[in-house]
C-alpha cells in the first residue's frame, strides 16, 4: 500500500514511542494513581510526549486528543488520538497485552488508525478506502456468519453491571462457540485479522477505540457503540464485529 505522509509520520511516531515504551517494560518503572484511580507510568507520558513531537514537527497545524495531557488546538481540522499504552494495568504486572494507538480524525471523520503492540511484534493501521494491514500484509474479519460459530471477546466484566447489560452479554455469550475475556486494543486486532469474531465493550474512551475502529472498518467489520450509533468523540461502549454486527446488536438494543 502506498502510504500517504499522515500514515508514514504515524508508523515513525509509533515506533520512537516503542523505543521508550519497551525500554521501561524491560528495565522497570514507577506507577501512580491518577484521580479517576487508574495506573499511569513514565512509560505512558513519555511515550506520549515523543508520539506529539514527532506529529507536530511535521503538522504543527494539527490538535491532539489524548489520554494523559488532554486536547490542545481543538479548532484545527485535523486531530489526533492518542493513547500512548492501551492496557497500562498490564503493563504495569508485566503482562505483554498492552499497545500504543495512534488515530487521525478530519473534521469529526476518523481517517487513519496505528496500533502498535510491541511485545506481541504485531504492528496494525489502516487508512481510509486503503484496507488493513497487520505487520505489512492484507487482513480482514473473519466469514464466520453463524453465532454458533463465533468466538466472542469482551471488556470488563464489572463494567456491563454497571451499565445493566450483563444479561444481555450473558445471553449473547450462550449462544457462541467461545468466549475470551481479553479485553484492551488486542481483541480489536484478533478481530480485524480474523481470529475472533466479536468484540464488545461496556466503556471506553475515544482514545482507546479510535484507531480500531478505523482499522476494523478496513478490513470489512463493523464498529458502533452499543446502542448502534457510529463511533464519534462522545462514544462510551462499543460493539465490533465481523458480518454478524447487526445480529448481535439485537441483544443490547
């Protein structure tokens, strides 16, 4: 795929921010609390710190969105999201499942999805009308057109009380062939590659579901919150899914 400047400054902040991110994976790190009781670490405002200046140098027009220094330049037509490490809990046990997303939004449409989980070597992005490519090489979601034969993975399951959808999580998980409590980005990338069916999750935020939803779209599935309405900056769950989106949109509607 030919690879526009957005995409090709994209990949290069990505992987500067691996360079950091890895570096404290390895050698050890400090985790505090934020207000709203979740981890951060230098891992995730470092990595966020080089993923805006390799951006700004060449779009110093551009705004931001992201998780650990919020928005700036909010008037400018073009936004990135940013969340430097997706799954920061387990980055902070030691557990590989965490990855850097990287999404670029034009006038509220998201264009441009990176997602970089350097401990699995499993590197995604898409752009839009371009497909999806993991490590490189084509992807899409799976043909599996059966809930009988769907693997299903989904979010935190405390979450799904709180919103009063565990029955219908419940009742939709009795009719699928396995369901995975994996949770984070990488349930987005097994199903945009085709090895898992379903994603679903109760909350989320912008910045943990930008760039999946771009990449998903491109590799042919189907990303809404869970009441069906597309993903925008207000979005707070979500529903991805391969060619069964529609069916199982049912159980929450």
């Amino acid at each position: 795929m030919e690879q526009s400047k957005f995409l090709s400054v994209a990949l290069d902040a990505a992987r500067k921010s691996e360079d950091i991110i890895m570096k404290y994976f390895s050698e050890g790190f400090e985790v505090r609390i934020k207000e709203d009781m979740s981890p951060v670490t230098q891992a995730d405002t470092e990595g966020e710190e080089v993923i805006k200046k390799v951006i700004s140098s060449a779009f110093p027009d551009h705004g931001f969105i992201g998780e650990e220094h919020g928005t700036e330049r909010s008037d400018s037509d073009y936004q990135w999201i940013i969340d430097p490490i997706d799954g920061t809990k387990n980055f902070a046990r030691g557990i590989p499942l965490f990855g850097t997303q990287i999404a670029l939004m034009h006038k509220g449409e998201l264009v441009l999805g990176v997602s970089n989980a350097p401990a699995l070597k499993e590197l995604m992005y898409a752009e839009k009308g371009k497909g999806a490519f993991l490590n490189g090489k084509k992807v899409g979601v799976s043909s599996v057109d059966k809930l009988s034969d769907a693997y299903i993975c989904y979010g935190n399951l405390p979450r799904f009380e709180t919103i009063k959808k565990m029955g219908a999580l419940l009742g939709l998980i009795e009719k699928t062939q396995q369901p995975r409590g994996i949770g984070d980005f990488w349930c987005y990338h097994l199903l945009a590659s085709g090895r898992i069916d379903i994603m679903i999750e109760a909350t989320t935020a912008l910045w943990d579901i930008a760039a999946a939803t771009i990449i998903i779209e491109e590799a042919g599935g189907t990303v809404t919150d869970i009441t069906g309405k597309p993903v925008d900056k207000d979005t707070t769950s979500i529903i991805a899914a391969n060619g069964l989106h529609a069916e199982v949109l049912k159980y929450f509607k």
